[in-house]
DNA sequence: TCAGGTTGCGCAATCGATGTTGCAAGAGAA
DNA sequence: TTCTCTTGCAACATCGATTGCGCAACCTGA
C-alpha cells in the first residue's frame, strides 16, 4: 500500500542521497542533459518506482505554467458530441496528456465563464465543439495564450473544422426526392406534396448552411420554395415536437417530405410522430442530418446524413499542431440511405 | 479587452497600493477576518474586476492542497452514462467546483491510471460509476485521502448508491410475462415459448442481481428455469448482434420473450433484428434493463426500465456530504410499459 | 606540477496564492 | 502623559517541482 502522507522529490531525494534537482532531472528523463550519471538516475528511478511517487502536477503546472491538461467543451451529451468526446479522448491520452471534458449547455455565458477557468488552469489547449459565440471565445483564448480550435461551428479568426453541411444537407435533400419520387408523390402538386426543414438555428452557421443545402436542391428540382417550408429556431426536443405538431396541424396530415435538422429535433418529432398511425408515417419521407443507429429500424424509411466525427477530430488535432492560422476546413458527411423494404 | 501577460496578485497589489496579503483577502473574502478596511476590500475588488483578473488556480491548489475539482469516472459514453455526466456536471458547478468528465472504456488498467493522475491533480472527490474494480480503486482513494463513492455498482468499502437492479428485474420479467400472456402464449411449451435473458457481464453484480431478478420472477411463474437462457457474458455491442443470430439459428426463430439488458446490448440486438421481417419481431415480447427513447418508437413493443440518472447521482452527493461508511444504497428504477398499439 | 577540460551534482531562485505573525498607528482608559 | 487595546495592514515562509548557475573532483597532456 501506499504512503498516507504524500511523497515529494525531497522526501525520494533523502531515500537516494541526492539533491531533490537530481531526482527531479532523473524522473524527467532530462538527467542525460544535466549530466546525471546513469547509474545516479537509475537508483533514483527505482526508488520512486517502489515507493509508489507521483509528481504533483500542480507544483509542476505552476512552475511550467503547462498543465498537461486539453479540454473539450460541448454543448451538450447526445450521441453526436458523445461521440467526439470519445475520439477525443483516446487521441489525448494517446498524446500522454488528459482529457477534460465539460458541457456548456448552449449558454454563452456559460461557455465564457469556463473558459476563463480553464485558462486559469493554464490548460494546454481547448476544442470547442458547437459553440454559440465562438469569435467571443476565441480572444478569449488568444489573449490568454491558449491554443484552440473549432469543431462543427467556423470562426472567423480561429482554425475550424466543420461538416460540409451544405453540400450534406443538398444531397440528403436529393436523396428525400427521389424517395418521394420512388413513391410517386406528386412533388409540389400542394403544400403537403413538398419538403419541409424542421429544427436547428438559423442563426448559426451550420443550419444557415444546410438551410441553403436544402433549398437549392430543392429549388434546382421545383423552381420554388415557399420560406414557410423552413422551420429552423432552435435545437430544443420539447420545440421541435412543438414544431411538427404545428406543421401537422396546419398541413392537416404530414407533408410528404421531411428534412429533420439534427438528432435531437428527431427525437422531438418522434414524440410526436409515435402518436400517428404506420400508414401516416409511411406516407412521409423522412431525412435526418445527423446518425442515430435506431433511426434505421423504426416503421417508416429514414435517410441520414452520418458526420464523420473521427475525421473531424482528427483534423482538429492536426490543424492544432500544425498552429494552423485561421482557415475553415471541411469534411464531407456520409450518406445512409434508409434501408429498402 | 485583458492583458496578453496573465496578472498576477502581485500587480494587483501595486495597482491598489496594498500588499498582495492583502489583496488575496480582499478576493478571498476573508478580508473581514483579517481586519481589512471595507474600503479597502472594495478599492481592491474594483480594480481586480476591471483588470479582469483571475487567480492562478494551480498556485492556490499547490498551496491549499485543495483543487476545486470533481471527478466522474464513466465506462463509456452512452446514453446512461451521458445522464448521469450531465446531472453531476449541472451539480458540481452548482458548488462553485469544477466537473472534470473521463470515460476509462471498462479498463481497469486506465481506472487505476486515470485515478492516479487525479490524485496527482489534488482532485477533491471521485465518482465512480460502473467501474470495474470497485475495492482496488477505492483503496487508491483512500490511500491519496479522495473522498469518492460509487454510482450504479456497489463497492463493499465506500458508500455506493446502485439502481434496485433485482426488484427491476422482476417487475420488467413480469410486464414481459404479462405481454406475452396477452398474445396468448403458451408460456413454457416449447424452448421458443420463454424468455431469454441476453447481455451483460454476469460477473458484474449489476447484471448478477438483474439475472436474479429475472430468474425469480419466470421461476415462480413457471416453476422451471434452464440455465441456457440466460446469455450474460459482456456489455459489448457486437457481441450482442451475434447472441441474438445465434439464438435465433439455435431455436429456428426469435424467442416469445427477450430480456434485454442495457441499451448497449438493446443496440447490438437491433441490428440483427432490424433484418428480420416484422412479422417476426411483433411475435416476441421485449424489455429491456435501460431506457431508450427511441425504444418506444420501433416497429414491435418494447418495454423498458429506466434507471433515475437523477435521483442516484443527487444521492451519491448526499453520501458525500455526510462523509458516510461504506453503505449501498438503492433507487428503485420506473418501468415504462411499451406504448399499445 | 599545473592549466584547461570534462563529469557529476547541489544551491537557491522561481512560479502565484495563502495565512500566520508581528508591527505601527490610533482610540480609549487611567 | 502613559499604558493597554483595537484596528489595519505588510513581511515572510510555505506548498513541490523545475532549472540556471556554479562548484568540486577527476582526468589529460605539457
């Protein structure tokens, strides 16, 4: 078992008969360059090892002003940011560092008041995945000195990566049509024989892009669109089972296409959704920007858009590493058709 | 806009005319105790607010020996376990403490390191949910003096708070029992005509005490029990989808009744289940030992049991608080019957 | 034997915040 | 006026690891 009373250099020093530099440059491994003799660093070595020394990182933090320490901030815990919180993870630790991983819950200023935390834990680095005001949060980092990077939302003055969500949303949108096609829907006979994008921002980047995706595409095949077909303030579940409730309503009945922006929006129409009968809902089809593993065995036919969370992690640590200027990189989503029946 | 070099209390000090001593009280808040001036105090918090200073948190950890940091150690990140980090998180800032979130991926080798650099890091509690090795891990804590408890798998020496797995398990076996009395199944007529058990690591007292429950529950129903269906090595996903092909090539289609346990396995199921027609899958009767939204939305009915991420994480820090002895406690988890169709 | 080079290691300052101790000035009492 | 309190604040040691600097001891060649 080990000590109660925690170890430090000095106590590991009196073990070994050597100076607490000694035992400090022997465990660091920089002993060769502060001409330690081997033998001096290997008995030092042996000695911590058995008495079970750790270094405490503060002191060490604090005299190094480097904490070993990257954190990523997410807006909150669904299977997309999980995900990436995952990727991250192992690629950190793969880096001897440590991960920390905190949820802001879409509020800027809870994003800004753990910022400032962790720049007074002099963290190494800062991932921010989805954030709400990231220029605000950028100089933040920049005037604390701390290396950062965007993830999933662009900033203006801060390497970013992002999904492609307008070329994603454009061929999501393309694969609903030909959906509704193979169905021989009557595309834009009425205003339930049309698409209808449901949920998301359109204030933030990555909705205003899919917004676009989806209306081009869907223009390139109408020659119209309607703004009424866009329904796109906020990524909170309880709205969006609101929303489509609403668009029920007034469309007496489903429309014959939906464009679901995100897994929590689906999840929020499928509270809904789960009210209808089969018939209803196989009357519609559906389109989801965004994976969800059980959207694929549910009773009606639903197309995804699958972000490449791994790729865009890793590009986010290389642009990192690089000190990558502020540049907006891209990364192309999957498409998973729904499965035929 | 703040300064590039970080401030320190000592600039703070020269700026108000003061002593650092000083100035550490001011923004303590025991200036009081240490008989500083009101007017003082106020000068000092004015200018420190407009310099938009703040302390070097590893300088007062190394000299507090207290880091303002909570830990919460997961498996992975699934959905449960997202609960619960998002629960903990909203709580441990609530304190005015740091939430600091690591999924060690169910390897005791990572539990043991990832509690050693929290130690290293001063870190003022650890919960451990779902770990590996309860004891070994808490021997660590209380060898570093962490206080710690466990979440959702009991350690025989610290306070553990657990979800009731074995009344769940029953009270899910009966739902399932009643459903397929409902569908009129010759309960115990055929190999095909039961319930099988699949999922899990039996190792494990969550998944022992759910296998238990279970058994109970069809026992004493049935008054018989063969070992063979109960399928309970891993948690793993992939390993699921092949449990549930291999049951179905063994009994020449699905069981009348399947208890499924955790969403992991639930997942690992659905991709063999989504290939099969759904004739088949409206012919057994589901349950499963977790809740998954998406669970009530598929295209057979399933019921589920979910575990109050709430209740075990608010009682974990009730635990905590009181600084109590080894002691498990339970939450008894809610069923939510599959919707009727 | 001595200048000059190399090898091996310890001294002490430092990072920034905290808190104990002690000192000076003013208030009140004698 | 002198003595005792009280008030208000600064000096300084401290937490533990890191690192620039420098000092011995030893070696080598002249």
């Amino acid at each position: 078992m080990t000590k109660l009373q925690k170890e430090t250099i000095y106590d590991i020093a009196q073990k070994a008969g050597a100076s607490a530099s000694t035992v400090s440059a022997a465990l660091n491994g920089t002993w060769k360059k502060r001409r330690i003799a081997k033998v001096t660093a290997e008995r030092i070595i042996a000695i911590a090892q058995e008495q079970g020394y750790s270094a405490n990182l503060q002191a060490r933090a604090l005299r190094t002003s480097r904490s070993g320490l990257v954190a990523l901030l997410i807006p909150e815990y669904n299977r997309f940011f999980s995900n990436i919180a995952q990727t991250f993870s192992a690629e950190v630790r793969a880096r001897n560092q440590c991960p920390v991983i905190i949820s802001t819950a879409r509020d800027p200023e809870e994003e800004r008041r753990t910022v400032s935390d962790l720049t007074a834990w002099n963290i190494d680095a800062i991932f921010f995945v989805g954030s709400v005001a990231p220029e605000d949060l950028s100089r933040h980092c920049t005037a604390a000195q701390v290396p950062h990077v965007f993830v999933d939302q662009p900033c203006a003055i801060a390497p970013s990566v992002v999904t492609d969500s307008r070329t994603g949303a454009h061929i999501l949108t393309r694969e609903i049509i030909a959906s509704m096609r193979a169905r021989d829907v009557p595309i834009g006979a009425s205003p339930r024989d049309t698409i209808y994008f449901v949920g998301g921002d359109r204030l933030l980047p990555s909705t205003r892009n899919r917004v676009e995706g989806f209306s081009e595409a869907l223009y390139a095949h109408l020659g119209r669109l309607d703004p009424d077909q866009i329904i796109a303030q906020t990524y909170d579940l309880d709205a969006a089972t609101a929303s489509i409730s609403a668009l029920y309503t007034r469309l007496g009945g489903l429309p014959r296409g939906l464009f679901i922006n995100s897994d929590s929006v689906f999840e929020g129409a499928l509270r809904f959704l789960a009210t209808l009968p089969e018939a209803e809902l196989t009357s519609c089809s559906f389109g989801v920007f965004d994976y969800e593993p059980y959207g694929q065995l549910l009773r009606f036919p639903v197309h995804m858009m699958r972000q490449r969370h791994k790729m865009l992690v890793h590009r986010a640590f290389a642009l990192l590493d690089e000190a990558s200027p502020p540049v907006i990189e891209m990364v192309q989503p999957e498409l998973y058709p729904a499965p035929l029946r």
